[in-house]
C-alpha cells in the first residue's frame, strides 16, 4: 500500500522533503535519504513535525497555542539530532582506521565523490533550515561552525570531482536514484544568514547610496523617457483619427443590436406561439440540465487528473491561511532570536565580571601557591631553582601540563642546551650540508632509475586529497557530543542562554588573564630568589633575554620595508569619500533585487546516460545555477569558508546573448549582499584618462571593495580587454585599457579578501585566448535553453506579465518551436503580446500560442553555427584541452585491450593447428 504526499516549495521544510514534487511512499514508513544515510521516521513523522514547526499546528487539535513555541523548538532539535548522525557517519567514513588504496577505475572514484557530495549537500540544508530557525543562541554557534565546515567540504568535493573528470558540469542522476532524491532534494541551500546578519549594514549603505544618486539622478531619468514632440496639425490628428474610430465601433455595436432583435421577431412570426404539455417541458428541462451538469462534473474531474498528473499547471490560487500563519512564526522565531542573543550578549560581560570579582582573587592565590610549591619541588629535586617558562612556552600554563617538576625541569634545560647549540653550529652546519647535497646528488644519480619505478607503482591510482574542513566538521560534531547530545533541556522552556555553560567558559578566560598577570609577578619573584641563592645563572639570563630582544628588533624591521612597498594613492581620504566618487563617476552601481530562484531552469535527466555513451551532454539551467551558488556565493558569503576553501579570484560567465549573464551577476550581489562595481570597456571610456589616472580607478574601487566587503568587480564584454585587433569604431574606447593591470590585481587579492572579479562574454572567441585563459580560470559555459526549460520559462514568464495560462494556451508545442530561442527572447515577446488591453480581455479571450510567434519571428534566434563556436571554442580553454586529451587516451586504452584480445585469439588459433599437425605426424 502507498500513499500520496504533495509538499509545498514555500513552506520552509526540513531538508530531504521535496518541495514542489510528488512522492510514493510507503504507507508506514517514510524514508529521508538525506545523508545516504537511510533516516526512517515512522508515519510520516519528519514531515508533519516540519510543518508544525513553521505553522504551529498542533499535534493534536486540542492543543493549546502556547505549546505552538515549544513543539517548534523540539521539532528543529529532531532535525538537529538527525542531521548530526548522518554526519557522524559521514566522517566515519571519510576517515577510516585504516587509510583506504588507491583506486584505479575512475568511474568508481567519481561515483565515491558523486555519493559524498550528495550526501553532504543533504546535511547542508538540515543544518541551514535549522540554523535559520532555532533561537537557542549558545547552539547556533555550533550549528553556525559545523554548517560552515560542511559548506566548505562540499566546495572541496566540488573541486575534487573537476579535477577527476575535467569538466564543470557533472551528473547524480544514478545516485539520485539509488538514494531515492529528487533533483530538488540537492539543490545547493543559499544560507539566509548571509543578508539577515548584516542587514542594518546593507540599509545604510542603501539609503547613502540612495542619497548620492538622488544628487545626480533626475537628468538620467529624463534621458531615458523618451517623449516624440508632436507639432499641433499632427496631434489634432492623432485625436480626430481616435475620436472616429471610437465613434466608430460604437455606431458599429448598437447596429448590431438592432439586427438581432429584429432577427427575433421574425422568427418569433413565423414559429408563430407553441405550447408544450407541463410534464414534457420539465423533462426536457431535467434533461437539459443533467447533461450539462454531469458535463460539468467529468471536465472538473478531468481536469484535476490533468493536474494531478502533471499535464497541465495548476491554477492559480490565493497563499492560503496555514501558508501564512507559517511565515508569520518564522518571522516571529527570527525576532526571538535577536531578543536572546542580546541577553546572551549582556550575559557574557555580566558573568565574566562577577567571576572575575568573586573567583578572581581566589584563583590567584591559588596558582601563586602551586607556581611557589613548584619552585620548591624542583629545588629538592634537582638541587637548583628552574627557569620560568616563557610567554611563547605558554608561561605557567607549561608547568601544570600533567607534567612532574622534574621533566618540566629537564625540558626547560633540554631547551636552553639546543637554543646555545644552534648558536655555535650555524657556520659547521652550513659548510656540512653542501657537501652531503653533493654526496646525495651523486648517489641520487645512480638509484634515480629504481626509486622513479617504486614511486610510480606506489602513486598509481586516485587517492582523496587533504581537506582544511573536515577538521573543522570534527571539531563542530565533538563539541556537540560533549556538550548537547543528551543534554536535558526540559527546565529551559523558552530556550533562553544556558549559564552554566558560560561560566565554564568564561572562567577559563578569566583564569588566562590572572595568570599572565600572575606570570609577570612569579617571574621577579623567582629572580629574587636566584639573586640570592645564586648570582651566576642570574647574570646568564640577562644575556639570553637581551640577545631574545635584539631579534626582535630586527623582525621589526623588516616589516616595515614590506609595509613600504604597498602605497596607498588615497591614504589622506576617507572611504565615505571614494564610496562617493565611485557612485558619482558610475563605477559603483545599484544591483537590481534578483535572487538566484529567479533563474529558472530545469533539471538534465539524461546526462549520466549520455555521459556513459560517451555522448558529452549539453549542460541545463539547472547546473548553471548550482555551479553559480557554489563558485560566487557561498565564498563570497562566508569569511570562514572564503580563507580554507579553494580560492576562486574571477569568474567567466560565456553564452550567447539573453541566456541570463547579467541576471546571475545581479543574483550573485543580492544573495551574499555584496557591492556591484562595473568596470565594463564600455563604462570606464573616457574616465580618468592616463597611467595614472587609471592607476588611481583601480586603486579606489579595490580599496573600497575590500573596506566594504564581499563586493563583485563586473567586466561586461570581458573579451573587449583581450581583443585579437581592435575594430576601428572601438579605438576611441580603449576597450584594452586593463589587459595590463588586471593580473598585478589578481595577485594582490588574497584569501581573506572576499572580492570576486566576474566576466560575461557573448563573444568570447574575438579574444587573445592565452591571456584570456590566464585571467578568467574558472569558465561556466551557459547554453540556450532546453525543451523542459522553455516550458517552465514560458509558463513563469507569461504568470509574471499578468497572463493567465489556460488549456487554450498550448505550452508543450510553443516549448517546442521555440527551440533556438534564449530567455531574453521570451521575455520580449511575453511583453509585446500582454499589453494592458490584452490582459484585460483575457477573461472573454484566452491567450493563444499564435499570438507569440509573431513577435518570435521579428528577433535572430540562436543558430547552430553559433553554438557550435561556443563548443569549439570552450575546447580550446585549459580544462577543455584536458578533458579532450583525457577522452583520446582512454579510448587509447580501450583500443589497445581490443587489440590485445584479438592478438591473444589468433595466438590460440595457431597454437591450436601446431598441435594438431604433431598429432597426425605420429
């Protein structure tokens, strides 16, 4: 027995329902495999405490509202908990006790990455759902640490899985189904902490922005309307012309009229009056009205089975009230949060001055007295008062390290012997090793041949490389076993700061701070006592410390001569004032409020079985999104994630015109709330002119984009600054102006800066690809769009211009010849057909698919040779020439096993007829 479930996109779900689609499950089970890790919840369990959580609906409806919080509390904890163990065995496998061999079958090491990448993604919406929504502020540090690692480690794998198949698009159509997802159950979570934690930030500098283009902004408005000056005969016309034709139509109506009421009459003379028996008028009465009720009643059915089946949209409702309630508690849960994280805030400074004040001078007696027990412990053990360990040493901290006095004592001594033999043997040292550098290369020469032949057989195979984040996961999940898992929460009902925890935490700060101060105190004490009970070792120590200082001194200045080299053009300047000019010259802009959901694409559901076909598949809208969120987004929104991940300084986003580049640039600065500077050829002609003047552009906006980050740098026309030969109508422009420049940026962006440099090109192949190449590392290629994505375009598209989609409006065969066409395409046909007057006549004229082919045929679509440029070109880039050269020498491989079988097939022949003839011999 199965049962249908229909979940909602808008509905803020736990990760693994799938929102939008329909699923079987079965009747006493529900299955999420969010991790791999087969998560059974019984009867429906998982989904309807999700639903509770967000709408507040109780388990049962006799339950009060005022456990609506509670059970929203302890249904995100569930989510918690089961997100955590997935994990827990997530890194039980990615590290094993014993190190797992290299694997040789790259279809199996890309299938391994494929299942880790899928399964993390599922962890990375658990723990963003829950991040976002529970309000416990000590927990959302963990949560907020563990999410962070897990978001770097699939960008790892990401980067993993590009390395081992050189290509940037990859298909989980197998895994999805061995795990039994849905292509939404691994589209990449946008964290919505990204904006709501610096969203007073983001309305400053939105109104200051405002403020500025406010100054300059009437005489661009008036630029573009563009108003056609009419003289006076003309206009008299235009309005003699409307006037007859509206006086027109309306004569045209009421002679209408007339001839159909003198159509009646005569037809009412000739029938002449008939009249019908009662009982033979109400049968024909019912008759009539059964029919055309029952046929009423079977196209309704019809139509929810349409529906149902997913043959036809359906229709247009109203949010309804559950819908509703449920973003108002999400919104409510958010304002809780911020009400407890400034009573944790408060609590901090609080608890940290009151142990200070109570615990403090205790403490200190305390480790006065065990710093002077050890000081008499190491006298009567080794005859002689030790030395105190120093600041880099961890001070006093080194001598209660679960250590006697005797092997601190030895440590310490151990330490000053290697310190002085240092010292002398820096001279020997240097002479020594050239001559065993020499003695190696020798020997090096002759055992060259068998260690290269080892090493080979030793390394075959892909083996997974180190992750900076898996640590960090670790850390994150040990902090939750030690501390939350199985932790009693029933006494915090409203899930407010716990104390205690801050107490133990602040008290081992507190401690830190009594016992550098404490440090500094025992240390003139213990000289004291060496001044007295023995002048020698004390007068040594001086000389080591004065040497400790003179090194110092040096580091100093050494740099400062670095610092030299970096000038600041505009150190007598503030930032408020470059933010300024920037807006005023244009060169910093307003995004438009686009998010990434706005990019509609749909899922490719035959690139494995292409793939696996050695048919390389066209990548769909789908993949481009994904592939924005991973390289632009989650970097950019994450400083954690930014400084460990893989280090991503530009962009190229390469398609023909109107696939939506723009669009994802503007996405990509409203999803992380970052600053939009436009260094377009086109934007940057004729502004500061000169080496200078542009040493001076670029030095403000790099300046302002780090001070004020994460911020994107846009190159519209990106191969316009790498032309082959410029054409004559451009020189004016200079469209070359940053060729130069642009790699010294490059290498000054490091990895805690959080600026992203962003190319779209229509044209890519008009540039010098070497330094092209060398520039834009990361190429996403993105294509026309499909035949399931035309189809879901074309229905958002007309929704979104106040078009109704009825069962007039055959959508499947408009999706299908418009084949070519891009999304800018729909957009301006949607809009020359949906006029004001055609929206209102919809209701007695339903939209046709006619009606769009018209304004279609006036635009050039997207022809063959021109995608096919695109291919040819893409092939030619790094990673492209790497797949290609990959893709000959594994059909290589495959020839030469053929060739292999065959040769051993006729050597069998042979030897077969050889021993035949023997046998007819004897």
């Amino acid at each position: 027995m199965y049962i249908y479930r229909a979940s909602f996109a808008p509905l803020s779900v736990c990760a693994g329902v799938a929102s939008g689609c329909y699923t079987l499950y079965p009747a006493g089970q529900s299955e999420i495999a969010n991790t791999g890790v087969s998560i059974r919840i019984p009867n429906f369990e998982l989904c309807r405490l999700s639903l509770q959580a967000n709408a507040g609906i109780a388990e049962e409806e006799t339950t009060p509202a005022n456990s609506t919080e509670a059970m929203s509390h302890s249904t995100f904890g569930k989510i918690w908990v089961a997100a955590q163990g997935a994990l827990e065995e997530l890194i039980q496998k990615e590290i094993p006790a014993e190190p797992p061999r290299p694997q040789k079958d790259q279809q199996v090491a890309f299938h391994t990455l494929a299942t880790f990448y899928v399964k993390y993604v599922q962890i990375l919406r658990s723990l963003e759902t829950v991040y976002d929504q529970i309000v416990h502020p000590q927990k959302r540090r963990v949560i907020r640490h563990v999410l962070d690692g897990v978001m770097g480690r699939v960008l790892e794998l990401k980067r993993e899985m590009v390395d081992l198949e050189f290509s940037e698009f990859h298909y989980y159509d197998d895994i999805l189904q061995d795990l039994k997802l849905t292509p939404e159950d691994i589209e990449i979570p946008i964290p919505r902490y990204f904006v709501s934690e610096k969203i007073r930030v983001l309305k400053d500098r939105e109104r200051i922005l405002a403020q500025i283009l406010a100054q300059a902004g009437p005489q661009e408005l008036e630029t573009k309307v563009n108003v056609k000056q009419l003289s006076l005969t003309e206009a008299v016309r235009l309005i003699q012309v409307s006037e007859r034709a509206r006086q027109g139509r309306l004569r045209a109506k009421f002679m209408k009229e007339i001839r159909q009421e003198e159509e009646k009459e005569q037809q009412a003379k000739i029938r002449g009056v008939t009249t019908l028996d009662p009982d033979e008028a109400a049968t024909r009465i019912q008759k009539v009205w059964r029919g055309y009720s029952q046929r009423k009643r079977t196209k309704k059915e019809r139509l929810e089975e349409m529906i149902f089946l997913g043959m036809l949209p359906a229709p247009q409702q109203q949010t309804s009230a559950a819908r509703l309630h449920a973003q108002q508690v999400e919104s409510a849960r958010h304002v809780v949060q911020e009400e407890h994280e400034v009573e944790f805030q408060h609590a901090l400074v609080s608890i940290r001055e009151t142990i200070r004040s109570l615990e403090g001078p205790d403490i200190k007696e305390s480790l006065q007295e065990q710093i002077r027990q050890w000081f008499i412990e190491c006298h009567d053990a080794t005859g002689k008062f030790p030395d105190y360990p120093d600041e880099e040493d961890g001070g006093s901290a080194a001598i209660f390290a679960e250590k006697t006095p005797e092997q601190v004592a030895a440590e310490l001594a151990a330490k000053e012997e290697e310190k002085e033999k240092k010292k002398k043997s820096k001279g020997k040292k240097d002479k020594k090793s050239e001559k065993k550098e020499k003695k190696k290369d020798k020997k090096g020469k002759g055992k060259g041949k068998k260690g290269k032949g080892d090493k080979e057989e030793e390394e075959q195979g892909w083996k997974m490389t180190p992750s900076n984040f898996l640590p960090t996961v670790v850390e994150g999940n040990k902090s939750y076993k030690d501390v939350w898992q199985g932790r009693d929460e029933g006494h915090n009902f409203s899930q407010r700061f716990d104390g205690e925890l801050i107490k133990e935490e602040k008290r081992k700060e507190v401690e830190e701070e009594i016992r550098i101060q404490v440090d500094e105190l025992m240390r003139q004490e213990l000289k004291n006592l060496k001044l007295t009970v023995d002048r020698e070792k004390g007068t040594k120590k001086k000389g080591k410390k004065g040497g400790k200082k003179k090194k110092k001194k040096k580091g100093k200045k050494g740099g400062k001569k670095k610092q030299k080299k970096e000038k600041d053009l505009t150190a007598d300047r503030t930032i408020e004032s470059l933010y300024e000019e920037l807006v005023q010259e244009g060169l910093l802009i307003r995004p438009s409020r686009t998010k990434l959901t706005d990019f509609i694409g749909e899922y490719s559901y035959l690139g494995t079985t292409l793939r696996q076909a050695d048919i390389e598949p066209m990548p769909s809208l789908s993949d481009v999104k994904q592939l924005m969120a991973l390289y632009g987004i989650l970097p950019l929104g994450s400083q954690a994630v930014h400084e460990k991940a893989p280090l991503m300084k530009t962009l190229l986003l390469a398609g023909p015109a109107g696939v939506g580049k723009k669009m994802l640039v503007h996405a990509l600065c409203t999803e992380t709330g970052a600053n939009l500077f436009n260094l377009s050829s086109a934007n940057i002609a004729g502004k500061y002119p000169g080496k200078s003047g542009l040493q001076m552009m670029l030095h403000m906006v790099f300046k302002v984009a780090r001070q004020l980050q994460p911020s994107v740098v846009w190159i519209g026309d990106a191969e316009k600054t790498f032309y082959k030969k410029v054409p004559k109508a451009e020189k004016e422009m200079e469209p070359k102006r940053l060729k130069k420049d642009l790699p010294k940026l490059l290498k000054s962006i490091k990895a805690e800066d959080r600026v992203l440099i962003v190319g779209t090109t229509r044209r890519p192949f008009d540039a010098d690809l070497k330094p092209f190449c060398k520039v834009y590392k990361k190429i996403l290629l993105i294509p026309r769009p499909d035949y399931s994505s035309r189809l879901v375009l074309w229905s958002h598209v007309i929704l979104q211009n106040r078009g109704l989609v009825t069962n007039a409006l055959d959508l499947s065969s408009l999706a299908k010849i418009t084949d070519g066409y891009s999304q800018g395409h729909m957009v301006r046909a949607v809009q020359a057909v949906l006029t004001d007057r055609r929206v209102q006549l919809q209701g007695k004229k339903p939209l046709t698919a006619v009606e769009f082919i018209s304004p279609l045929a006036r635009q050039d679509p997207i022809y063959k040779e021109e995608e096919e440029a695109f291919k040819t070109w893409y092939a030619k880039t790094p990673l492209g020439k790497k797949r290609a050269k990959a893709a000959k020498a594994s059909e290589e491989d495959g020839e030469s096993g053929k060739a292999g079988k065959s040769k051993g097939k006729k050597a069998g022949k042979k030897g077969k007829k050889k021993k035949k003839k023997k046998k007819k011999k004897k």
